[in-house]
C-alpha cells in the first residue's frame, strides 16, 4: 500500500519526504526510485540518519510506529 501511495506522489504539489520509506527492516528498498539511487542515502544522512550497507543504523530509535505515536 505505502509503496502505491508513494508512487502517486510526484504529482502532488507539496514534496513527500520518499526517502524515509524503508522497509520494515530499515532497508533502503526504494532507492532506485531516486536519481541517483545514493540520493536516499545522501538525504537520510543530511538528516543525521546514520547508514551503512543500504540499511539504517540503529533503526528501532528512529522507526514510526503510528500506533504508539497516535495512540490507537
């Protein structure tokens, strides 16, 4: 489902922050999407993401988990 949404946001008008979309394991999945694919990196690291081998460090510190956050 997110990567469909993601898919139609190019056409919005707002930008969409895509290079936070990883998968469930912290893995830059989507960064061929990107041109150049090391742009993801390059973003998340602009962040203060820390990344080795196309995956997040320390992932649980920085994972959303909208059930904790909106209280469902």
């Amino acid at each position: 489902m997110v990567g469909w949404a993601m898919n139609g946001c190019h056409h919005a008008k707002l930008k969409v922050p895509a290079h936070r979309v990883v998968n469930r394991n912290g893995m830059l999945t989507g960064k061929f999407h990107f041109s150049p694919p090391e742009k993801m990196e390059q973003l998340l690291k602009k962040e203060g993401i820390k990344v080795k081998d196309d995956k997040i460090l320390d992932f649980k510190k920085h994972f959303w988990n909208p059930v904790d956050e909106l209280g469902f």
